[in-house]
C-alpha cells in the first residue's frame, strides 16, 4: 500500500512532453483521482502514465499547482500561503482555466 | 460626594457591568494597585480599610505626582461631573486612595528593606500580598514589575481569543482551486485582452461555459466574449451582470445573430427595449429565467425584432404571458423552433400560435394553466405538417385525445416526440396511435414516466418505431415485465442510448441482452435497477450509467 502511494505517474502532454509527479500529488486533481486511482481499473491506473490533452506549457502549470496544493493545503494560519495567481503568466490563462475545469481540481479542494 | 461614592463602591461590583468591566480590565488610571489589593481580598472595602492596610501613609507630594498624574485631575473631574456613570466606583476609590495613601505616585516604604518607595503603576505587592515592594526586592524575588502590571487581567482573554478565532479561519480558507486563480490572472490581466473572437467558437464556447460554471461571469470577464465582429454569444450565467452591462452587450455586439442568456435574473424592461433599438441581425434567441421583464417589455420586442427571428426560446419567464404569445404569433411568422416552458398561459394562448406555418420544432413544456387536448391538436392541425421535433411533456391536462386527433392525423414528419409525465395519457391513446400512424418513422422518443404503459402497449410502439428509433427513454414504467424487456432490443436495431431505469425488471440477463443485442449501443442507463448487480455484461464502447451496484 504505502509502496503503491509512493509511486510516481507521467503525465504526458499534447505536445509530448512528459512530467513525472509523485502518484499521491497527481491525485489531487479529481480526474486523475478517476484515472489512477486504485480503485479504477483503466489502463491508465496500470501503467501509471496519463495522456492528456493538455499543452506542455499548461500542464507544467498544473503539475507545479498540484504540488503548491500538496505543500499549502494543510499548513496552519501561522504561515503564510504564498499567492499562485503571480506564478501564472496571463497569456496561458484561458487555457489553464480550460484544463483546471477538465482536471476538476476544484471537487477535490479540500 | 464622598458617601455617595462609598455607597456605590459597595454596590457597584455586584452589577454586570461593572464585573464585566473589571473583567476586561477596564479602570480608573490609578486602578492597578488598588484594584488588586481589592481582588485579593474578594470583598468590597470602602477606602478607609484599604489605606489602613498600607503600611504607611503618606501624604501624595505634588512633584512626585507629575510622572503619573497629569491626566488623572481632570479625568476624575470629567467623571464625577455627571455623578450617574456607572464608573463611579472606580473613579471614587482611586481619587479617594491616591489624595491619602498607597495610591500612584504616593511615597511609603518598602514591606522587606524599610526603604522608600514612590508608588507608581509597576510597583509590585508584597509577598502576602500587603504592602509593596521596592525596585531591589522585586529583583531579589524574581518579579518582573512591568510583566505583572500588565499580566493579570490582560493576556488571559485575547490569547483566549485568538485561541477560538483561529480554527474558524483555518476552515473558511480552503486554498483556491487552480480555476480560481486562472480566473483572477484573467480578470487581473481583462484590460490587455483582446476579445476571443479569434480563437474559434469552441473554444470560446467552452471558456464561457467555465466561467459560469465557477460563477465567475460578471462585468469583467463578459468583455472576453464582446465585440463587434461576434456572431454568437452565450452567457450561460448572467445572474452577476447588471442592467447597463446588459445593455452594453448589444452597444458592443450590435450584429449578433444568436444569443443565449440564461439566469438573465437582472435583465429588464429597459434592458429589452434597449436591445430593440440595436440589435440589427437577431435572429436566435434563448433566454432564461428573465423574471424582471415585464408583458409590456417583451411585447414591446417581439414587435420590433420579432419577424426576424427564426429560433425562440423562453423558459422561467413568468412575464411572458398570454399576450407576449399572441405577440409572437402576429410577429414570428419566420419561427422555425419555438420553445415556451414554465410559462402561464391558457388555451387562447395556444390558438395565437396558429399562423407558424414554418414550425418545425415546437415544444411547450410545463405551461401553468389549463392547455388542454383541444387547443393543441388545432395548432397541429395548422403547423402539424412540418413538424419534426414535438415536445409536450409535463402537461398534465393533455389526454388520449391529443394522439388520437392530433399527433396521429397531423404529424406525419415527426422525427422527435417527447411526452414524458403527460398523466392522462394511457396505453389505449398510446396503441391509437402507433397502429395507425402514417409516421416515416421516429428517431427519438420519450415517453419517461407515464407509470400505467404495460407490455402490450410498448409492444405496440415499438413495432411501429423500432426499426427507426435510435434513443428511447422507458424511465418508470415500472410494469414491464422481464420476458418483454428481454424482447425489446431486438425490436430496435438501431438504437443508440436507452433509459431503462426504475423498470423493476431489469436484471444482468436483460442488460445482457442490450449490450449484446445492440451493435451501436453507447449508453444504457439504469438508475435504480437493483437487480442489476456488478458483473453484468459490459462492453467497450457502450456507457453503463447509474447502476447501483456498479457505483456503490
């Protein structure tokens, strides 16, 4: 189990890029929840890898806001969560809005 | 005066407020020493047993004051002026005490060394608790002056505080989702944007449907989707827009030819009439929810914009009433659709819609008020010839006479007919129908929850549609027995998506059968089929949805 969740997954872009995040960090997002997760029996799960319909340069984004989330998500009010907003460059914007709404990181907020 | 500050120095502590203001620490600015000495001994002594206690008295000196006491004359003066404020008895010990003895600035000695001590705020108390200590016997008992001046009422409560606030933020500060910052980078950066127009409608479409679904859609961000060019705009939540951004819609995109507005909650009369006057090439429009416009108001449109138009949608428009019918059936000669649901209207509405000759798809869906079988099978006896889609669903006054007078005679082009929750319509109006209809042949059909259809009634349908039909919704007819749903999919050769849920009979044979029956099956669905168990036959390509067992 505790093997399992120390795995890492590659996500690979549109544009073939590949990023390789920790498994428990990639299942953040509720989508990749859905594909990798244990309890999903999609090739996807198996192999650990995840082609997704995402530019690189997006999915970097995601992939460095899904490790933000893992960082900051449980700290106390004593230190101070640094703004993500200024690490997004506008011209990606529309687009990483796109793939935030597919990746459903919102149901998995908490 | 004296007396009466006695008097209430007495009384004074028994009040609320006053515990409640000695709690907070709240005093007079000689307090500190008095009000401890008078904690301590947990009852209320008029000033003559507190300045007995202190050891020496002495007589306050003016040039030992001046540290201390500047404010302290005219606040006491300020304060008893009035002689009612409930800070009497504060007020009334301390300039008691501080004009004999033991009060801030008043010299006595030292409870351990004898030597002399001008009293000032810090000066701590003896180690009973009696008499006071000077600067060298502090340090000598490890007492930090300054520490226990302030400590005892102070740090206490807002440590207690900050204790109980801070769970709280914690819980109502969840971290953004990366939506949310994506939106804000957008909104911060709207000024430097060009409108989408050249991304593509898709795209355009998608980022629209985002935005309102994260209820983002306000002044801002709608300038995304704004501009002359803009042949289409779809606001799918408008709730947030006001009244001059409304307008603004049709000052920026005068041209526009579809529009969709939905939760158009702030969309009014002058909204409408405005958009009269610019909007030159509308010819579809879908609004939803505009419950601010008025009869007046879409009349108003309908006359001015109305024979242009080839699509209209209204849904959730209470305004929209008979009269705003009528306007359309004199204005609208161009409809091709027309979709009017939870509208009020009656029969004489209905009639008003005679003249759409060009109708071809009709849906009046959910109308409060009495339309009944009559009224509609006129109108198709009128539009009926054209007609490709029919939706009448969820009104509960339509009865057998309305497919046997009306659909059957009339609609012979039918493609789509939706008559879900129609209550009065049985299995003898169902079998009129479908033996005898001169239908090329339905594509979709919905006859969801009309609970009475038994197997020989169904029967009777799908012989006529089957070989055409490509989505089927059977939702709640509860009386089908497993042996003719175990028939149906060969009946429907072609279908694409069926609704099987809350048919009690479905069972893993039953849904065997569909999923291998069906060669371009992609979505069964099955809610509430509980006897439908996890290893039912799957297959790829084909979507199982809502199956208990399998979402459990």
């Amino acid at each position: 189990m505790s093997e399992q969740a120390n795995k890492n997954v590659t996500l690979i872009s549109s544009d073939e890029f590949s990023f390789i995040i920790p498994k428990p960090v990639a299942l953040k997002a509720g989508m990749l929840a859905d594909m990798l997760g244990e309890d999903s029996a999609f090739s996807e799960s198996m192999s650990n890898t995840c082609n997704l319909d995402i530019r690189g340069v997006v999915l970097e984004k995601v992939c460095e806001y899904l490790l933000f989330k893992q960082r900051y998500e449980s700290v106390d009010n004593k230190e101070t969560v640094p703004d993500f907003q200024e690490r997004i460059p506008p011209e990606i914007a529309l687009e990483l809005l796109v793939a935030a709404d597919y990746l459903q990181s919102k149901l998995r907020a908490h | 005066m004296s007396r009466r500050n006695n008097n209430n120095n007495v009384r004074g502590p028994t009040s609320a407020l006053t515990s409640f203001l000695r709690e907070q620490g709240i005093t007079g600015p000689t307090g500190d020493p008095y009000r401890r000495q008078q904690r301590e001994i947990q009852q209320n002594p008029p000033p003559q047993p507190t300045t007995s206690r202190s050891p020496i008295p002495h007589h306050r000196s003016d040039s030992e004051d001046l540290d201390d006491d500047p404010i302290q004359p005219s606040l006491k003066r300020q304060k008893s002026n009035p002689q009612i404020e409930q800070d009497d008895p504060y007020t009334a010990p301390s300039k008691s005490q501080s004009s004999s003895a033991g009060g801030v600035g008043s010299k006595t000695s030292c409870i351990e060394c004898q030597s002399k001590v001008i009293i000032t705020k810090y000066t701590p108390t003896g180690p009973d608790g009696i008499g006071v200590l000077c600067p060298k016997c502090t340090s000598a008992h490890g007492i930090d002056p300054f520490k226990q001046a302030q400590s005892k009422p102070k740090p206490k409560k807002p440590a207690q505080k900050e204790k109980r606030i801070a769970p709280k933020v914690e819980s109502s500060k969840p971290l953004s989702s990366l939506a949310d910052y994506s939106i804000k980078v957008i909104i911060a950066n709207i000024d430097y944007v060009e409108n989408l127009g050249e991304i593509g409608g898709d795209a355009t479409d998608t980022i629209a449907k985002v935005l309102s679904k994260n209820r983002s859609l306000n002044y801002k961000t709608v300038q995304l989707f704004l501009g002359s060019h803009q042949d289409t705009l779809s606001l799918y939540d408008a709730a947030n827009l006001n009244p001059e951004c409304l307008k603004s819609i049709a000052t920026l995109c005068p041209s526009i030819s579809r529009l969709k507005i939905a939760f158009a909650g702030q969309l009014n009369n002058d909204v409408i009439k405005d958009w009269c006057l610019r909007f030159r090439n509308l010819q579809h429009l879908d609004v939803h929810g505009a419950y601010l416009v008025k009869s007046d108001g879409w009349i108003e449109f309908l006359n001015t914009i109305g024979s242009s138009l080839q699509s209209l949608r209204i849904s959730e428009c209470p305004h929209f009433d008979q009269s705003s019918v009528e306007a359309v059936g004199r204005n609208c000669k161009k409809l091709n659709v027309l979709s009017i649901s939870q509208i009020k209207m009656e029969n004489q509405g209905v009639d008003h819609l005679n003249g759409l000759k060009n109708l071809k798809n009709l849906e009046i869906v959910q109308v409060e008020g009495n339309v009944t079988s009559e009224a509609i099978v006129n109108l198709l006896s009128n539009v009926g010839q054209c007609l490709e889609e029919l939706n009448l669903s969820k009104n509960s006054d339509l009865d057998n006479g309305l497919l046997t007078n009306g659909i059957r005679l009339y609609c012979p082009n039918l493609r789509i007919l939706n008559l879900n929750s129609c209550d009065l319509i049985d299995n003898s109006g169902f079998e009129d129908l479908f033996k005898q209809w001169n239908n090329i042949g339905l594509k979709q059909l919905d006859i969801s929850l009309n609970h009475v259809i038994n197997d020989k009634c169904l029967e009777t349908i799908l012989n006529k549609i089957g070989p055409t039909i490509e989505l089927l919704n059977l939702n709640k007819l509860k009386d089908i027995s497993k042996d003719f749903l175990l028939k149906i999919p060969s009946m429907i050769p072609k279908i694409r998506e069926v609704d099987i849920s809350w048919c009690r009979q479905t069972d893993d044979s039953v849904m065997k059968e569909f999923v291998e029956t069906c060669p371009e099956l992609i979505k069964i669905t099955c809610f509430g089929c509980l006897l439908v168990t996890k290893d039912c036959t799957r297959k790829p390509g084909t979507q199982i949805m809502g199956c208990p067992a399998l979402t459990m």
